[in-house]
C-alpha cells in the first residue's frame, strides 16, 4: 500500500507586491495619522470609515471584462447559483467610496459634507521597488458646494499639515493649477469635441515633468527620440496648433498677476478657459486674505498630473529639499499630495452633478520625508526592561513594571528562560532598551535595586578608556523607593 503523500509545508514569504511592517514603523504611522487627524479635525472635518469592500460597480474605475475580471483591483464574484453574483472588489482609494456613500447617505448627512477617511488600500497593479499593492491613503474632501473657498481652504489646510507633521516652511510648496484653464487651451487649439486628439495632448501634457518644455513640443508635433534611442510618434499637430499647450505649461512668472495674465493669452477667447483663471484668481485672494502667501502655497500651470481625472482646481504639494539618490546623485523629494476638484463623481449614482473637492496624502512617502530630515528617528527607544535573577520572586519584578508603567513609563519584565543573564542583556540590548532593571537577591535584602544606562553604557563601550569608564559610571545603585525617580531621571538625560 502506497504511502500517504505528505502535504508540503506552505513557503513562509511574502505574497508579492506586498510587505510586512513592524512595531516601529507601525507607531510611526499611527502617530503620524493622529496628527494629521488632528489638523483635519481642527478645520472642522468629521471621520468616516467605510468598507474597505465595494461592489466593483460602485467603484466605477475598473469594470471586470471577460479576459482580466480583476484588472486593477483585487476581484471576486459573489457565488450564485446562476452565475449571476456581484463582483465585489477591495477599494483602489478612498474617494470612489465617499462617492458611494454621499449617494447612499446624502439625506442625512449635512450639506456641504466635509470628511476625513485613513486607511489602506489596494491596487492590482505590477509592483516595483517602493511601489506596493498595498499602501495606504489620508484624505479629506469636501462634498456639496462649487464655492472656490473650499479649494482655498483644503491648500490650505493641507499647508498647516504639512508643518504640524514637522516639514518646515520653505521644504514645501502647495502648488495650484485648473483643469478649466487646460480645457481653454485646447479649445484655442481648435480641437473642438475631437476626443482622440484631446487625450493624445493630454498623455503628452502629462509628460511635462519627464521630457520639458522642448520634448512636450516635440512630441505634440512630428515625434521625438527617447533616451534610449526609440523614435516616439507625435500627435501630428503643427507648429502653431502646439504652441497654446507649451504657453500654457510655462505660463508661470514671477508673481500671481503675470502668471494669470500669461493664461488668459494662452487660452485666447475660450470662455471655460477664462472661467478656469477666475477659479485661480479666487482661490489666490481667499489665500492671500487667510495668510497663505506664495513661500506655503502658489499657483503654478505646470501642475499637469490629475488634470484628466479632475474637473476644475488641481493641486499638488511638492517637498523642495534635496535628497541623494541610490546613485548618490541630488534630486528633490518631490510630492507627498494631489488632489483637485472632481463634480462628476457621485453624479454616477444619482443622476445630479454633485460638486466635490479634496486631497490625498501618501502616508508613507511622507514618513519617508520625516525620516529624511531626521524628524523620525530610524530607530525608536524600547521599553525599560526589568531583569529577572529569581524566578521565584517574579512577583517582585511584576510589582517593578507596574510602578514604572503607573508612571507613564513604557517597561516589561523579562519574560524568556533567566537562567542566562547575559541573554537578558542582548534581548534588552535587540529592543533597543535604554534602561536594564537589575534585583537579585543580595540587593532585596539591602533593599536597593540596580539602574543600567544602556544607551550611556553603549556609548561609553565605543570609545572611552579604562578611566573614563570609572568616571562616567553607567550603572547606579539606588534605594528600591527612589526607582522610578531614578528611572525617570536617566530617561530625561537621554533624550
């Protein structure tokens, strides 16, 4: 009889596209959303947390096909006998759902609805390096009114955020662009409703930040070579046809004024297009009249990405400073936000335009910034760690944990085999305890206990001498009364 053949054991990796994060990198984060929580809240904006499931329907961006029914998001179908269940999908971002629910909700919430929302999200999309399926979003948005106050207000608000989160000003820059004013110049171009060609102008516009002024002009027209020596079609317009787009993307001059007088000769006698610059003027005046001047927030046309996607006000905040590449070359950090106007989005579900705008903040690029300008430290401090000499005075050393944790201080007691004190100081040492915690039994009868400074003994193991090392003890002999005193005491000297 043939042996059972044994299951093999399942790989422990990580599915692709993904990853872990451990305690440090996750108390970060959550300390960073309750900031920002914090700013949100403060400019009067409620929290929603909505399903992180949503029909793909609602979702609306990426409808199953026959071929890939899960292209851009992770999908399923819901089992029906007939075959005939809803595809449900996990949520790509977190605007589609507050489009369902303002839908859904619209009669009992107040109108305008100002939201804030933080969470995950995922997207099935190829990944690359420090581009993951699952990453997650900061939002807030405003639902209800076409007023320019509430674009002023979300820059604004997402200025303040950035500083209270510790990007000082002058690292960034909240920058402002208008779909409204694009739409001009391609009606200045005369493309009229040509939808093919007005995409083609789009994609290339959408190039502005790679290739520049002279390869957005080239690719408009007859074509261009790539680095790589590859000949790229153009759109096939001419000279003159191009030229609105390129005064539009470097219409920007050294003050507000000049940069809106450069579009509205670039959008010619366009109406939307002059709509679009009214827009700008507004949210500039809202701006100058709350404080906001051009070092925290300006408009700028060479804001080209989401402008597809948004219907009016774009806007995008830029980290200014530099960093060096993994080839040890400069380069700015670049954006950490985007976000725009959007009024055709719940109008899927209910048939009325419903105007919108808001904001989205990539949490861990702006972790990554913070750590960049030493805001976050890449290692965190542990908790004090109370050794155990006697397991059976473990009541002794639980007693210990719970004056310090009373205290507000962070502490455990060690809790693996204490038969090897020199493997509780390397677990102290793998926590990055600032503090060792040491009782046996001579000091329990002496009624002291005694305090290791493991940050200052690290220090001092490095490069001091022999008397350096007498001078500057770390390690202290204390009253078993005086041990959160003392506790508190190192820990302040520490930071």
């Amino acid at each position: 009889m043939a042996k059972p053949k044994k299951q093999p054991r399942p790989k422990a990796i990580t599915p692709k596209g993904f990853r872990d994060y451990f305690g440090e990198e996750v108390t970060q984060r959550t300390e960073m959303l309750r900031t920002i929580a914090g700013v949100y809240h403060r400019y009067g904006f409620d929290a929603l947390e909505s399903s992180a499931v949503e029909t793909v329907e609602a979702l609306g961006k990426f409808l199953p096909d026959v071929d890939r029914p899960n292209e851009g998001v992770f999908a399923w179908q819901e089992f029906d006998e007939g075959g005939n269940g809803d595809w449900m999908a996990l949520r790509y971002d977190l605007t589609a759902p507050l489009a369902r629910v303002y839908a859904q909700h619209r009669n009992d919430l107040p109108t305008p609805y100002r939201r804030y929302a933080m969470g995950p999200v995922w997207r099935n999309e190829k990944p690359g390096p420090g581009r993951y399926r699952q990453f997650y979003q900061c939002d807030a948005d405003t639902v209800g009114t076409a007023s320019m106050a509430a674009d002023a207000e979300i820059c604004a608000m997402l200025s303040d955020t950035l500083e209270t989160v510790g990007i000082p000003r002058g690292d960034y820059l909240v920058r402002v662009n208008n779909r409204k004013v694009l739409n001009g110049v391609l009606e200045a171009m005369g493309l009229g409703e040509d939808v093919t060609a007005r995409d083609n102008v789009l994609r290339t516009i959408d190039k502005f930040d790679k290739v520049g002024e002279a390869g957005v002009r080239e690719l408009l027209t007859s074509g261009r070579l790539d680095a790589s020596g590859a000949f790229i079609d153009g759109v096939g317009l001419s000279d003159d046809q191009a030229e609105p787009v390129i005064a539009f993307l470097t219409s920007k001059a050294a003050d507000t004024a000049g940069t809106l007088a450069n579009l509205r000769a670039a959008v010619g006698n366009s109406k939307i297009g002059a709509d679009g610059i009214a827009e700008l003027e507004q949210i500039g005046a809202l701006l100058d009249a709350g404080g906001y001047g051009a070092d925290r927030i300006e408009i700028d046309p060479s804001v080209v990405r989401g402008l597809g996607y948004y219907t009016g006000p774009v806007y995008e905040a830029e980290l200014t400073f530099e960093i060096f590449d993994e080839k040890g070359r400069k380069r700015q950090f670049g954006s950490v936000s985007g976000g725009g106007r959007y009024d055709d989005l719940v109008k899927r579900f209910t048939g009325q335009e419903v105007p919108a705008t808001g904001i989205s903040i990539g949490v861990d690029r702006l972790l990554a910034a913070l750590r960049e300008k030493g805001r976050i430290a890449a290692q965190a401090t542990g908790p004090v760690v109370v050794t155990v000499m006697d397991r059976d005075r473990m009541a002794d050393y639980q007693a210990m944990v719970a004056e310090l944790r009373n205290a507000g201080i962070r502490a455990e007691v060690y809790l693996g085999n204490p038969k090897n004190f020199g493997n509780q100081l390397k677990y102290a040492d793998k926590r990055n305890s600032p503090i060792a915690v040491i009782e046996g039994g001579d000091e329990k009868a002496n009624g002291i206990v005694q305090i290791k400074d493991l940050i200052l003994g690290a220090k001092i193991a490095e490069s001091a001498t022999l008397e350096e090392w007498k001078e500057r003890p770390s390690q202290f002999e204390v009253p078993r009364g005086d041990l959160v005193a003392k506790v508190r005491e190192i820990l302040d000297s520490q930071d």
